[in-house]
C-alpha cells in the first residue's frame, strides 16, 4: 500500500484544489433533504447525469415522502426505470419514505445512525446527506476516492472506511468540508481508472504514482 502522504503535502494538495474550485458542489439535482436522499439511493451504480434525468419530473410531483408514497411503487418505476436495478430502487424509496412518515414525522433524520437504518441508504449516502444538507464533514467515499486515495497516497486504505477514516484523521480539518467533493471530481475527471490524466493534474508534482502518463 502507498505510504500516507505528510501533512505539508496535504495542505499543498488541497490549497490547489480549493484555489481551482473553492466552493465544488454534488452534481446531484435536489430541491430539499428528502429529494437529496433519494437522488444519492438511486445513484448507486448509475451516473449522477442519468440520476438527474430520471428525476427532474419525478421531483416536480414528489418532493416529499408523503407525495412519494401517494405516487406510489409502479408510478416512481415509470419516473427512474432509465437507471440500473429500478425495480428494487423504487421499492427501497417507497419503503424510506414510508418510514420517514411513520417514525420521524416526514422529516429526514440528521444522524448517520439513523439516515443507514432506511432502505438503500449506507453509509457513503447518509455521509453524503450530511455533508451537502447539514454541511458536516462527513467524507462519502465511493470508488473514485478509494482509487485516488490509493493511488497518491492521499488517504490509503484497504477498505472504504479505512480511506475514510484516512481522510478524516489526516486531511487538516479547514479543507475537511469540501475534502471528499474535491477527491471525487479529481478522480471523475483527472485520475481516471484506466489511463490517468497526469498532464492535466493540479498535484502531478506532489504525486508518488509511478505510472503517470504524459
């Protein structure tokens, strides 16, 4: 496993990134805690674009869980059946929502804790939830942050809450708010799986990967 990269390299890593992008956002369309729950559920194995197109009407007519539930199973698999595993996403956003209505009022709970006890949601979507509504640090490592954390060295990890805990214990907390936003854009559109986009990269200096490429 590469070595953990030092504190000064960190803080060089992300004053690049924070210079480049200050304020990077999710680029999954929401409206509110509940729609953002829903929209991270459904992305799991499918594009944040293909989640987007699937939800922009599904949105307009069910922002709510009490409006989720009176569209209904078959009514949200017409709105998202364009996404991977559809059936078993609508069942999973029909049966949250129900439980959102029944156990906390039709409010989405703001605890890791409770956010994994609902239907399709684990902990990469209850920390995404918390960061983006509630801006608490918490890090949603998904497989770009393992790949990257992996591959520079920026929080190595076997597993994905090891890079989790990586991040947390070693990125210096200012840039922890923005950390795993900066990490999943780097790797979505420069430190791509098969063939990396060394020339282009902010930190290709400070980067121990021995394969880089021109």
């Amino acid at each position: 496993m590469v070595k953990q990269m030092d504190y000064h390299t960190l803080r060089e890593v992300f004053t690049r990134f924070r210079d480049a992008e200050p304020e990077p956002k999710g680029e999954l369309n929401h409206v509110n805690a509940y729609t953002l729950v829903v929209a991270v559920a459904l992305s799991a194995q499918a594009t944040d674009a293909g989640v987007n197109r699937a939800t922009e009407k599904l949105f307009q007519i069910a922002d709510t869980p009490e409006k989720m539930l009176a569209l209904g199973e078959e009514g949200v698999i017409e709105h998202i059946k364009t996404i991977g595993l559809f059936r078993n996403k609508a069942k999973n956003v029909i049966k949250l929502s129900r439980i959102l209505v029944e156990e906390y009022g039709g409010e989405v709970p703001c605890s890791r804790a409770a956010l994994e006890s609902l239907p399709g949601v684990g902990r990469k979507t209850a920390n995404v939830v918390l960061n983006m509504w509630w801006r608490y640090p918490a890090q949603a490592v998904d497989t770009h942050i393992f790949r990257v954390g992996n591959r520079t060295g920026i929080c190595p990890g076997k597993d994905v809450v090891a890079v989790e805990r990586a991040i947390e214990d070693n990125i210096p907390v200012d840039f922890q708010q923005h950390a795993h936003h900066w990490l999943i854009l780097h790797g979505r559109y420069i430190c791509v799986a098969r063939k990396p986009k060394c020339k282009a990269c902010l930190i290709r200096d400070l980067c121990p990967f021995e394969e880089k490429t021109e």
